[in-house]
C-alpha cells in the first residue's frame, strides 16, 4: 500500500502545516460538539416561539458543520490530518449544558450560547495566532469568528430582556 499526501510536502512549510493543525483542530471539535448539541436541543426544545426556536437551531447545526468542514479541510489541504472521531470530541469538549431530554426554550438557548462561547474561545486564540503563522488559515478563523457572532446573537436575542 503506498502512502499518498494531498499536496506535494515541498510546497508547504512544516511549521506553517503544524501551526494551523494546532490552532484549527480544537475549532474543528468543539463545532463538531455544537453541531450535535444543536441536534439535540432542536429534537426536545419546548415553549413559546417554538417553531422559530426549532427552526433557528437546525441552521446553527447546519453553519456548525460547514465551519468544521472548512476548517478540517484547510488542515488536511497542508497535509495534515485532522482527528474529529466521537471520542475524540468527547475528550476535548468534555461537559456540556444541554439537557439530555426536553426543556424549556430558555433553558436550552442559553445552554446552546454556552456551547457556541466555548468555540468562541478557541475561534479568537486562532484569530490570534495564526496572524503570524498563516494569514490563509486565520482567514478561516475570521470567517467561522463571523458566523459564530452572527448565530449567538440570534439565540441570545431570543432570551434577552
């Protein structure tokens, strides 16, 4: 069996493949983990505004996966690969605040802002460091950055006094 890279290994700086790994895998996880606590707050979320609420997940769920996938893309199109398997998003993302079964809207909204502020923080340490290491990698970081403010303010618009 031969052992077959996506890109000729001279046409990327090591450093420059290992530094987005570094920087993009834990955003890759923890959109991974929002895409399916998304998924499991769209299947029990209950109240007022219920199919608006119900809808507005599914499209956080659906934003969530193509951010993952563009960012697992960009690690894997430097050479690199990228490990998203179920334990390994466990591991990473550990505890999170939405409920196991069905719950009131505020509850599971809140619990969903809670997931997306978790991503956030690894999102804004990209945005930070891969300045000086990619400035192509970080524009993913800036893109998913973007999205991820847009969908929050969805949510916490839904809650907020």
């Amino acid at each position: 069996m031969t052992n077959t890279q996506t890109i000729p290994a001279a046409a990327v700086d090591p450093n420059v493949a290992a530094g987005t790994a570094q920087f993009l895998s834990p955003v890759v996880l923890g959109l991974q983990a929002l895409a399916v606590n998304g998924k499991q707050a769209h299947w029990h979320v209950r109240g007022a505004n219920f199919i608006g609420v119900h809808e507005l997940f599914d499209s956080v769920v659906e934003h969530a996966q193509e951010w993952a996938d563009t960012a697992a893309e960009r690690i894997v199109a430097l050479g690199l690969p990228i490990d998203a398997r179920v334990q390994t998003v466990a591991a990473k993302v550990g505890v999170t605040e939405v409920p196991a079964g069905f719950a009131p809207s505020d509850v599971v909204i809140r619990a969903l802002i809670a997931d997306i502020d978790a991503v956030l923080v690894d999102v804004q340490a990209a945005v930070d460091e891969l300045d000086e290491i990619d400035q192509s990698s970080q524009d993913v970081a800036i893109e998913i950055k973007r999205g991820l403010d847009k969908d929050r303010w969805f949510l916490f618009a839904h809650v907020a006094a």
